[in-house]
C-alpha cells in the first residue's frame, strides 16, 4: 500500500482548505457552534454544492461525487483542521455508509440524492442508556404493526440528532439487527439536545414512543453495520489528526513568537521537546489515519484493524497534542478566549465517541490474535 | 518583625473569652465582632500590639478560634474573598505602609470591610514575572500609570490593589520594579472578567489608563518593588501547591473511587475494567502519596530538618490531578460527553458540585490550570533541578540588561 | 503516623552508610558478586558482628538486637544505595520472618541466635516453577514419613538458595500451607544457581527427591505467610529506594560535571527536567517505603495495604530511576565498566521478585475495594 | 559527482553476465570474485571507471546483486565488518584520496581484504562531537596524533581508519579539526575493546600515543575536517535510523507476540493479563506505525515529496524498542530474572537468538542504547524542533569561541 495522495487528491485538499480558511474561521466557528442546530446552513448548503462535499461518497449514480475514502479522508482532516461545525461526520460519513451498506434500493434512491444535495440531513442512532459503543449492546426491540413498524425506547448520543431530517436507526427483529428509517418530525419521536462538553459537535437523546418507522434492510445487518462503525472511526480519526495538526502548529507558532526571559520560550528545550514530541505523534497519527483511510478504499479485509489502530493511537495522539497546546499558551490557552480549549474539549470528545483508545485497542488485539 | 513575646495559652484563651464576654459572635454581625477581635489584638496575633496583634507567637492564632468555636455556635471565619488582604496584604502593608494606612486599612482587612488583590502578573509576562511592562511615571507628588494586569482574582470585588508596576525601564528588569498600594476605585481603573475553559471567570484582567497613585501610597523605596512582591509570590506559591487531604482517601481519589464504583458496568468489557482499575489503582497510589509526602514534609519542618520532600507537591499534584480527572472522565465513558453545567459566561467562584458526576468533568477541565498557575510545571522543574538539586542554570539573556533592551513579545 | 526517623534512628543510619562506604564500594561490590557464592564471608561476619545487622530484627532474647522495621529499612536502603552483596534478604528478612511468624518455639530457639550470629544463612522457598509468587500457586506435597517428611519436587527462585544453610520450605499438607526445615546438606536436595539478570543477588533453583524435612509450624500458615511475604516486600522497597537514590545522585553528579557545547548538560532543561522528575518520583518512594516500614512497625492491620502500595512504586521509581541515569550518562552508562548498568540490572531484578508493580497494583485494588 | 551516463538494466545484466562467465562465484573465494567484480565495474557502479565503477546511476547496483542471483546459489554479499569501508570510507577516498590511495584501496575495500573503520567520537565529546580534543601536530611531512577515541566498530579488525583530528586549537571548533587515512597497524595505535552492558563488545577503543601519520594521508585541507566528517556521520544516523521490517507484524513485535502466546498462563490473574494484552496491542500499534510511516516516508521521497514523516522514525524507534522490551521481560516475569547467555566478556558481534526468550532478554539490555547511540533522544528532539518544526536555537556559548577556550569536562 503506497500511502501518498496522487496530485488530484493534493488539489482536493488544496480547495478544502482554502474554503474552511475562508468560510470557517475562528470566529465563524465560534458563531456557529452558539447556532441552535449547532452549524450555519449557508455553509453547509456552500459545502454541499460549491464544492459537493455533502455528497463526496455518494456514487455518481445517486448524484453524489463518487469519490473514494482517502478523499473523505482529505475532507475530515481539513475539516477537524479548523474544528468545521457541520453535520458532516452524521449525515455524509455515517447515515451514507449505512444507507450504502445495508439499506434497500427503494431507500438508497430516495434518499442519497438528497444527502448529496445537503437539503436532508440524516444520521444513525443505535447506542442505548449505557452508552455503549457495541452493537451488541443495542436492545431496543422493533414491533411490527400492519405492514409497517413500531418503535419504543430510548437512543443516545445520535450526532446532530436534532437536526436531522431523517434517524436510521437501529434495532432488533426476530431476523436480527435491522435498520429503520424514522422521520425527524414522526409521531412520537421526542428529541432533546444534550449538553456536550464539545461546543461544535451536537449530540441527542431520542426517545421513542410507539414512533413509526420503515424498515430498510434486508436481513441481520450486524456485519454490515460493524463495517458502517469501522467507516466512522476512520473518517473521525482523519479528522483527529487535522485537530492534532493545527495544535501542533499552534503551539509551534506561539513558541515562536512568545518571548520570556528575552528569549522564545520554543528555545527553552522543556517546551521545543514537547514539540518534537508531539510531531513524532502527529506523524505517526498521520500513517494511522491514512492507512485506516486507504485500507477503506483498496482493502476491504483490514478494515477493521486499521480502523481500530487508527481510533486507538489517534484518539491519544489529539488529545496528547490539545492538552500540550495548552500547557505551551500558558494562562493564555486556558482563557475562555484562545481557541485552544475548543480543540482540546474536541479532542476529549472525539476520543470518546464511538469506542475510546482502550476499548479499540481490545478489539485490535482480538482482531490480530493477541 | 523581632521576637515574638511569651504568651501561655491559658491567657490567650482568657483573653478571648474576655472578648466573647464584650461582643459574642451569636448575637453580632461578622463585620462587628470581626472588629472587636481586631480591637483586643486577636485578628493577627503575632502583628504588634495595637495593629490586631498582641506580638506572641502565629502558632497561638488557632488557640483563638479554637476558643471562640468551644463558645459560639457561629464562627466568622475569614471570609473567602479577604483571603488575599487577610494573608498577604496586610503582613506587606503592617511592614511597608504608613501610620495612618496601617491604622485605617488594617480593621476593614479583618472585618472583611475591605477587599484586596495582588496585581503582578501580565500577558507579556507570565513565567518572567518581573519582566513586566505595567508603567509608573512620576508626576509630581504622583505616579501615573498604564498598563494591563491579569489573572487577578477577587479584583472586581476590591477596593485595594497590590501593584507591581515599572518604574525604571533603563536598569535591569528586577531594579525598576516599584511596589503601590492602588485604590481600585481610582479614575482609569478597567476591571474586566477573563473567562475560563469552564465559562467561569475566576479571574480578571485589570486595565490602567492614566490611573494616578499618590507617592506615599508606593510600599518600600522606589525601584525596590520586587523585594516587596517576593515574599507575596511566595506565599501564593505555597498556598497552590497544597497538601492534598489529611486523611486516608480523602479528597479527589474519594470522588473517583465513586464514579468507578458506580460505573456503567456493561459499558467497559472485562479487560477494559482490568486496565480501568489498573489506573484507579495507579492513581489511588500517587494521591496516597501526595498526602503522606505532605505530612512527612510538615513533620520534618517541624522537626528543623525539611528535605526536598517539601518542594515536589506542586509538581506531582498538577500532574496526578490532570491524570486523575482525566480518568474520571474515561470511566464515565459516554457520559464524559455531556456536560451537564454548560459553558454560560459567569463570573462566580462556585463549582459544580450539585453531583460527582457533574464534579468530575468540571475538574476535568479545571484541572489543566494546575500545571500553569503558580508556577507552570516547566518552571517548577527548573527550579527543583536548581535550587533542590544544584544542577547549573542555563546562559541568561536577559542578565545586567536593561528592561528596555530585552527582546519581549 | 508522623513519617520522621528518630536521632538514634539517623545515628544508626549513618553508622550503616559509613560502614557500607568502607567495605562495599564499587570494587568491592564487583568483587563480591563474582565470587561462587555471591557474597564475600568476611564482610558479613563483619556486619553480624560490627554493627549487629544480621540479626537486626531478631529479638534481643534470641540473640539479636530486637530493632523494628523503621531500623530494617534503614539498613536495607543503605544496602541499596550500594549495591552490597550478601544474603541479607534471604536469611535477615525473609527467613527471620518467617521464623518469627510461623515457627514453633524449638525452631526459633534453635535457628535466630545463629542467624543472628551470621553463622546461619536461611532462606525461604515457596515459587514454584510457574514462577508464580502468589501463596495460592505453591503445589508441593509434603508426605508424612515415620515421624518425619519427605519432600519431592521443585522450588524456584530462591534467594542465594545455594549458599543458604537452612532452607525453610512451604508445602502443603492436610492442613494447608506449612512451613518445613530442610539442612543444605540434606540428601536428595540438589540445588543450582541461576544465571542471573541481576549480579549482585543470587538465587537459585532447588529439587527435592524424598528429601527429609523437619515441620516447623503448626496448622496452616496462609495467613502467616501472607504478612511474611509483605514484610518483604516491605523491606525490598526500602532497598529500592536507597538504589533509586543513588542512581538520581550519580545522574545529578555527572549531570553537574559533564560539558558538552561548553555547558554542563544539567544546564539544558532536557537533562535538569528529568532530574527534577526522578527528584519527585524518589521522593515519592521514600514515603511510600517509609511508610510501609512504619506500618509494618506500628499499624498491622496497614501492613498489606502499604507493603503492595509500596513494592508497586518503588519497584518503578527505580527502574525509571536506573534508566534514566544510563541515559544521562549517554554511551558510559551503557559501558560495562560504569556502575550504571548494575543498578539497572537490579532495578530490573527487584522489580520481578516477590511480583512485579502491576501485581501488587491488582493486590492494592483487591484491599482497598476497588 | 557529476552527472551519471545512462545505461540500460539490460546492459548492465549483460556486464553482469559476462563478469559471470570469466568467473562464478560457485567455482571461486569471495576476495577473488569480488576482485574481478571490481575489475569490471560493477563494484559501486555509480564510481567513475576504473576505480570500481561504470559511473551510472546507483540504482543499478541491485540490478547486478539481482542479476548475480539469478545465475549462482552463492552470492558474495558485502562482508558484515567491511560494510564501514565499502559504504563511508569509499565514497570518502574516492573524493579526497590520492590517485595511487584510491587505485591501491578501493578494490582492497570492496573485495573484504580490508576492513576499515571510522573514529569520530571521543570520551568527552559525545553528542558534541565536533569538540573532539585528539590533537595532530604537524612535524615535517608527518603529524603526530595524541588522543583518544570511542564507539569505534570493528577496529580491532581494521587496517584503515578513519581519524578526525584537532589540528588547530585556536580556532572555532568546527574550523580547526582535519581529516586522515590512518593505517591501523601505525606505531602507537592501541585498540582496546569496549563491554558493555550486555558483557559484549561491539566497540573499541583506540588510544593513539604519537602515532605519526604521512602528510598525504590528509583528506581534504586542513582545517576541513569537519566538512569531509559530516558526510559519513549523516550517512551513519540513516542507517541506524533503520526502517524497521517491512512486512506487516514482522520484526520485533512477532517475537513479542510469540512470547506473549507462549506465556505461563497461570502466572497473571485474568485482571494482570488484561493490563498486560493492553500493552502489547499498544505495542503492535506503535511496531505498525512505525512500520507504515517508513514506507510512507520512502513513498514521500520517491513521488519527490518528502516531508516530516521521515525525520521522526530514529526517535520514535528508540523510545518504542526499549519500551517492547521491557514489555518482553514482564511477560516472562520469574522467568526474566535469569540471564541464560551469561556475562562472560566477549568481543563478538553476534546476538544470542538461540531462543525467543533469550533474544527478548539480550534486547532488554541491548535497546537501551538506542536512545544514544547515532544521536542521543535529546538530540534528534533538538534536530526535530529546530530543523523540522522551525524553532529558534538556544543561546550558544561555544560559538566563535576559540575551542581551546571552551569549557570542557
């Protein structure tokens, strides 16, 4: 596996960039995430159709880019580069690789086109009360009534679950785990926003109650639906490593140009060794990112390995970088202020979100037989 | 200060049930009695007579409140936000300050009338505090000065400021530091909240726009400012670094041993509760440690015979605190991502104590201060290799320069 | 408890530091590790009889000097600030404990003076080939034979086990877990060394073919044997302490003296910061050993808390203690001629025996209901 | 070098061939083979002609090792203590080396008769080894050298060293140091070998007492030494910067594995296996990363494009190496307190791989090392910081400083 990008893909992220650098800066980041859905529809529209972001991976045929994995990969890095509010990672990383994994063609044709067009939201809920990342977990038991389904229950942190326009969710039949598509605005669907400790990522509680919902799938999709949470970490790990990228930058430029004692404090070894410390990490996070990214695309059998080695190490290496950003601003990185907080409360929260370090380390030893 | 006179507890004692027998804190409001203790020399009772004090030994400050509390249902202990005025204004203004400051401010420090802070540091200079750039120019019988202080607690609640300001940028950064006492209430004085990680604002920024100081009010001679401030630091620095909890675990490994008992337990597979507990266990050790190195500090202080195991608190606690509400957060798992409090801007000096749960992911974000405040970590290890270990310093740029020819950001 | 040594105390500590000055420097030390038996005879005559150390914690009425734990950790930490050779945890510590926890009174009568004396060097065996030193994995059967026993099978990792005089050995009978007496010199005992990672501790392995063997205690020892074992943890950590010491002190001496680019190396922050960390960590360990010794002095019901609390961290704040001053030393402290790797060898060594930090960790857990 | 001449991979099979057909390496000694393999060329092909070369592009080398390959089951590889010779001391003394040196030594080199070795480091200079103090004082048409050196391979095997030496005192350190060609077996040259903490001897010491080197074995002027030395060291830091293994799971972490699945069961609780499996799957990760991060680097390189990505594999290498083979010893816990291999003294370069275990052991020791050697951990974060990330250098007391009037311990 040659983990370089080809020049179109170097262009890819050369757009990007330039467009979050214009339309995401810290400031827009810091009036969006205080948005009640938790990001501008401006933008997101702009995403979507200046430069068909929403729909990156939706094939062609639905009226999507078709573009592959790395350059998904190119998006999130660029994206966690800037702390982007958007609900990207729900709708067009997420509910799309469901849709494409596991749901029926009526479904995928209704609505993948509109995904790509930014107009519909959509996101996947599956995690339950305990908050656990495994499917095995998910308890939430579907009823059938008529000819369609009921559901009842409970579903947590759903990403941008408030706003989305439609909740593929996941529950039980006799068959096995299934995926149901629920309206945003069905009856008996009662949504509240959490209070989460990352200010520009939202998160949901959804309670169900007798709701009615449409199957989509076909069969037991727990195998499907792995593939469908090894694609997420993946995208959230690229995106980790753009985070981790601007603090390092951040902290290298500050020690730069902050001066004690006369002297840059990056002269001082304690804070130019953290760096270099931390750049090692960043690297290192990088081939994990784009292994896991490239595994995605052009090795289907070490998906998940590469996704659990990528969540593991870089889930710690942004974290590691946040709180060291922090520690080299000094008071500064920890005013309400500097932007550092931003990332670090990111970090936190990525980390945790859909399995932490330990819990996909434990799957990578399973997986490689330790 | 000389030498303290003798004084038996028994007459201490005596002394303060005869001040309970003129005014008992039952049936007076805090800001009364306060005085009353203040008037029979039994705020400060190692000040001199006259000054709150009675001149005998500070060890005999708790026999006071030791008998008050045997008599009175209701103590007026120090009130929190005159801890600064209390502990480090009023020793810096019974040595520097003039007959009448001393007379006037010393009683509204102790009844808590009066509200003081300490202004020394600024954005420019953090670590390098005494390369601060705060000016103070002469005019007349005056001082003006412009600038910007930060990191002042309780400043938007003070009449009185402890301020550092430069006024000789032509020697050395250490020798044109002057030392004032600053009606905060003067013309020209911004207080503004500086607002945390949490949303709070413990903190503020203090902002000087032609802010006028008479001369009588500079503490010590001019250009003598950092000797004034060191003792102050000095204080505080010890202040932070704490002790940790007196008693076995007590304090934040009580709270993380609660969230791991109450843990999700279907949330964490059997090895990842293995290696769970491995850090509980870790951290269970290093707090223990924290605590016990303490009272073997105390203990050989008390001795005459303090090691290093005195020096190291700071730097442990900031780290083993970090790691310990970091765990915190991991063990509440998809918990950690809520954050119940919520980041309104505020300015308060309360935490969320309303659960553990709640608690620990304040702390969590709290805790990332611990290895800056005071004292950053990189710092304290500067020091300890120094000055604990006699290890050589580094070549200094900013040595025999003047203030004004040193590069600063 | 009030963690401070008394003056009669520091006395004590001094004489030991001077005598361990005098006869156990760095030459002797190499001297003393290559001979057969691992330690030189005359100098532990010598710490018997100058300055009573063998028989430090045997009572007065044995013949000892009937000191307490706060004097044995002293003299192990002075032990370990040296490196001296001699079966001081073996016969001193381990086997006096024993003696003094399980043995009945014949046995104590006939074994401490002549421990004490330093003309009987005892040890204890109970790991067995497993290399597992929990009490619950000893499997030795001890057979009843006329009115003795016989004992068959393999004992592993007992310390100087070739040179001891007596070796008391745990088995099991009906009872539980008992204690046994077997002579060096019995039949069938064969006994090796082991080419050991450390070179200043030996140990050895040790077969039994229908050896005879003389029970020593009376009904089952479980719980004996447990606070033995703590009591030398306990005493192993204090050694730990006193080699952490002295590893931070080299490393701050060469650190002081060493110029590379005209400037002492303990003047650059990479070299002074991790001598201010070792700093904390050892003294850390210091009361974390001390206190274990205290409890083991004053607080019984604290002993197996602070004994895996202890072993725990100490056995990592001398390894990291160890590597460091290596890495400090640069290519020297990695030479065979430079003491640095001695240390390291027996950081290393002291970590593994009687369980290693993770062990005691998962102990400590256990005890305070984690 | 200038520009290489094109040749195609068939021609240069074809040389190869016909080099093949004059003499098989199955019907001849390695030193005889070798010899004619320099005759033809197809030594170091990118050397000019006549001094082992075709003086085309080096990628052509593994064309004719391939092409060799294909037509003989033996195949003479470069000598493990030729390897100093044949990749730094030939491009040296074809650069700097007398027309009558290079013809001499070059096939002398290539063909294994002699070892060369490199002396660079010295006791007190370490990480600075540009303040290297062995002197060379000219005498007529000779120097003479007092000194000493360290870390030097293979030169108890040498003919030819490699020697850098202070030839002028009073100058900047870099500027007053030169280059020689020492012939090994020179009067009052004294190598002595170096244990270490293993009990082996990879290295040397050389002691030189007077020895007295001709004038024409200078390489470069003198006074720049430095310049002709800084080419080899580079060379050096990117060998032992290694790649690691390029197969996925291969290397160090297989072995770790192994002794991992082979492990005393009963030895850990399930709790202690599950904090150790965690270990170990944190250790496949970092092997992995490093693994692929290489490959990215080479990827990088090739599409013209190199970033950071290859700077960081030395340090993250050396911290990851040592880490996994302390994990190793804990995993065989009891077990790791017995060293079968012994300590006796030897001067061997051979690792004890009779089994896993012992291996695993031998590196617990061995790996520590890789923190220094080839650039100490602290270094390469300095190089890292400076180079790499753009930070500033720290105040330098060394420079422009006469060397004679730099400290030095």
């Amino acid at each position: 596996m040659n983990l370089t990008f080809t020049e179109e893909q170097d262009e890819l992220r050369a757009t990007v960039r330039q467009f979050f650098a214009d339309k995401s800066d810290e400031q827009a980041v810091r009036a969006h995430m205080n948005l009640p859905s938790g990001y501008d529809g401006d933008l997101w529209t702009q995403m979507a159709e200046q430069i068909g972001l929403a729909g990156l991976i939706v094939p062609e045929e639905h009226g999507g880019a078709g573009f592959g994995y790395k350059e998904l990969c190119i998006v999130m890095e660029e994206m966690g580069r800037v702390l982007a509010c958007a609900p990207y990672l729900a709708t067009s990383v997420t509910a799309t690789n469901a849709l494409l994994q596991c749901a029926d063609e009526a479904t995928r044709n209704s609505l993948l086109p509109s995904i790509a067009t930014g107009e519909t939201i959509a996101t996947l809920a599956y995690v339950e009360s305990s908050g656990c990342w495994d499917l095995s977990e998910v308890n939430m038991r579907a009823q059938s009534k008529d000819d369609g389904w009921l559901l009842d229950g409970e579903k947590g942190w759903v990403l941008d679950g408030v706003a989305a326009d439609v909740i593929l969710v996941v529950a039980r039949t006799e068959t096995g785990l299934e995926v149901f598509r629920v309206e945003g605005d069905a009856e008996g669907l009662t949504r509240s926003d959490l209070p989460t400790l990352d200010l520009t990522r939202k998160l949901a509680k959804l309670s169900f109650a007798s709701t009615p919902a449409t199957k989509i799938s076909e069969g037991d999709q727990s195998e499907a639906l792995e593939r469908v949470l090894a694609l997420t970490v993946v995208a959230l790990a690229a995106e980790q490593v753009g985070g981790a990228q601007a603090c390092l930058d951040m902290a290298v430029e500050y020690a730069s140009t902050r001066l004690q004692f006369g002297r840059p404090i990056g002269s001082y070894q304690a804070i130019k060794h953290k760096c270099a410390d931390m750049l090692v990490e960043v690297e290192f996070a990088k081939t994990a990112a784009y292994h896991a990214c490239f595994s995605a695309a052009d090795e289907p059998g070490e998906l998940l390995e590469a996704a659990s080695l990528a969540k593991a190490y870089c889930s710690e290496v942004y974290f590691h970088a946040a709180a060291e950003n922090i520690q080299i601003h000094g008071g500064m990185g920890f005013t309400w202020e500097h932007p550092a907080h931003l990332y670090f409360k990111r970090a936190k929260a990525s980390a945790l979100l859909f399995g932490d370090a330990a819990h996909h380390r434990e799957a990578l030893a399973t997986i490689v037989g330790l | 200060m000389s030498e303290y006179r003798s004084m038996s507890e028994d007459e201490v004692r005596e002394r303060t049930r005869a001040l309970l027998e003129k005014i008992h804190p039952e049936k007076s409001d805090s800001v009364t009695f306060r005085r009353a203790q203040y008037d029979e020399g039994l705020a400060w009772i190692h000040f001199p007579e006259g000054y709150g004090g009675l001149n005998v030994s500070p060890k005999m400050n708790v026999v006071v409140l030791d008998e008050i509390s045997k008599h009175s249902s209701v103590v007026y202990n120090d009130p929190p936000a005159g801890l600064i005025g209390i502990g480090m204004g009023a020793p810096v203004l019974l040595t520097y300050g003039s007959e009448e400051l001393k007379k006037t401010l010393l009683p509204r420090i102790f009844s808590g009338e009066d509200i003081w802070c300490q202004m020394f540091s600024e954005p420019s200079a953090g670590s390098d505090v005494a390369g601060l750039a705060t000016r103070a120019v002469r005019d007349g019988d005056e001082w003006v000065v412009n600038g910007q202080k930060v990191w002042t607690t309780v400043a938007h609640l003070s009449k009185w400021g402890m301020l550092v300001a430069r006024t000789n940028p032509d020697v050395p950064k250490h020798d044109g530091l002057s030392y004032f006492l600053l009606d905060m209430e003067s013309p020209g004085v911004d207080v503004r909240p500086l607002y945390q990680i949490t949303g709070e604002a413990e903190f503020n920024e203090v902002f000087f726009n032609d802010v006028r100081i008479p001369h009588e009010y500079m503490f010590g001679k001019e250009g003598q400012g950092w000797r004034v401030a060191i003792t102050t630091l000095m204080n505080e620095r010890v202040a932070i670094g704490g002790a940790g909890p007196r008693k076995k675990g007590g304090g934040s490994i009580s709270q993380l041993m609660k969230l791991w008992s109450e843990r999700e337990k279907q949330n964490l597979s059997p090895g990842q509760e293995a290696v769970m507990r491995d850090r509980v266990s870790r951290l269970y050790i290093e707090t223990e440690l924290l605590r016990l190195t303490a009272q073997r500090a105390r203990a050989a202080q008390k001795a005459g015979n303090p090691g290093p195991e005195g020096s190291v608190a700071k730097l442990a606690q900031a780290d083993i605190n970090k790691r310990l509400w970091e765990t915190a957060v991991d063990i509440l798992g998809s918990k950690g991502l809520s954050f119940e409090a919520g980041y309104e801007l505020r300015q308060s000096a309360g935490v969320d104590a309303s659960s553990t749960e709640a608690f620990a992911k304040y702390q969590f974000l709290r805790s990332r201060a611990n290895s800056i405040e005071g004292g950053t970590s990189e710092i304290m290890r500067n020091i300890l290799g120094e000055r604990v270990l006699g290890l050589p310093g580094e070549p200094r740029v900013d040595k025999d320069v003047a203030w004004k020819d040193v590069p600063r950001s």
